[in-house]
C-alpha cells in the first residue's frame, strides 16, 4: 500500500472491513488492514480466495498489483457500524461472492459492481448476465432511493438508476435470444450487436469480451428453458 493511502486509513479510526467481493480492486488492500489487527468480512464464497496470493492473471496484477493474501471471516445476514445497522444481500452475477448492503432506516444502498454503469457493452467470461438481472430485480424490492457503486459513485436517485440498468438488459436479452432463435451463430451476434473492439479484449487475452455477454445470455436462458420442461 502507498504512504498516501496509509496516511488516509491511519486519520481514521477503523473497526472493521466488509467487502462486497473478493476482486483485488476491491480487497487489494486488506491485508494492510489485517496487519492492523482489524477484521476483514466476506461472502462465505470469497475466503477462501482471500487466503491465496493473488489469484488471478498477470495483466491484472500489473493493473492492479499482486494482491497479499490475508485473512477473512464469513458474513453474516446483518453488520453493524458504529451508528447503523446494515443487511447484507447476496447478489451473485458479477462475481459469485457478491454482496450489496442495505441500511433500512437510511434508504441507502451500497451495490458494489452490481451497477458500474447503464449499459454493459463487455462482461468476464466469469459473469452471468442472467445472474446480474435477477441480482438486481432482488435489490429494487428494497426501499432505497440513495445509491453508491463502487466505480461510478453516489446516484441521490439509484433505484431509477438500477432499474434503467435492467430495462437495457433485459432488451438486450430479449435481442440476443430472437437472433439465436433465427438461427444466428454466437460470432454472428457479436457481431451485429457489438461491432466495437475493445483494447480490452486484447490486453485481457479474451478473459473481458462482448461474447461473454452474448454467451452468457444465450447459456442462462437455454438453463432456464430446461427447467421450465421439467
């Protein structure tokens, strides 16, 4: 950690960390928290990755560093800060650790990488979009009007914010499976629906791509048609 963001922490008194998924730009500094003695929680799902040293490709190590392995404790359904009182809900999709908190009393919701931002145009081939959506449908029968995401900031009005985000999904959705139904190869639909390359895709060695999103959307609903002829 930079003497910068030590200096920042140290101004402040911390009794605990909670983090809404194990992705290194999201934990990349807890294990200075740990060093402090300070408890660091997640999802069930995520400590086990917390314990490794940085799980995940070298890009993302050069981008974000080489995360240190530390500690973590399960979540439980409720946290509590010194003045409020925090659910934590499981929102699966971006990552399968994820979380999002919700203070009741506030209206205020924290969506870690749930939102980010209106219109997905790439995802990780580790996302469900389908997941992604019903994550979201779960949060919107919260009351909250405040929301902070994690890369976008404060929306005063989020609730709007994250049920425009689901309208495009789900046109998106809706797209992606009448082209697949016509008869439309998985390339075929990237390509019509997201022309765009990304230097992502590239710098990433595929692992960020608009076919994750196609992929994703075409395997998820295919899931669901399966069950529905159960």
């Amino acid at each position: 950690m930079s003497s910068a963001f030590t200096q920042f922490y140290q101004s402040y008194f911390v009794d605990q960390v909670v983090l809404t998924h194990s992705h290194e730009d999201h934990s990349g500094n807890a294990s200075w928290f740990a060093k402090q003695q300070i408890p660091i929680f997640c999802h069930r799902l995520g400590i086990e990755i917390c314990s490794e040293e940085a799980p995940y490709p070298l890009y993302r190590q050069k981008t974000w560093g080489a995360r240190k392995a530390f500690p973590a404790y399960p979540l439980s359904q409720k946290v509590s800060s010194r003045q409020l009182d925090w659910e934590v809900i499981e929102t699966p999709g971006h990552a399968d650790d994820h979380v999002a908190l919700f203070c009741r009393n506030k209206g205020i919701m924290f969506t870690g990488d749930l939102y980010v931002q209106p219109h997905t145009k790439i995802a990780m081939d580790t996302e469900s979009i389908p997941e992604i959506m019903q994550s979201i449908k779960k949060l919107l029968t919260y009351d909250f009007e405040a929301m902070f995401c994690s890369h976008s900031g404060y929306f005063p009005h989020g609730k709007e914010q994250l049920q425009a985000k689901l309208n495009y999904l789900e046109d998106l959705s809706g797209e992606i499976m009448q082209l697949y139904l016509e008869g439309k190869s998985v390339l075929e639909i990237q390509q019509l629906l997201f022309p765009k390359h990304y230097q992502m895709i590239a710098l990433s060695n595929g692992e960020w791509d608009t076919l994750h999103i196609v992929t994703s959307i075409i395997n998820g609903n295919q899931e669901k048609f399966k069950k529905s002829s159960v």
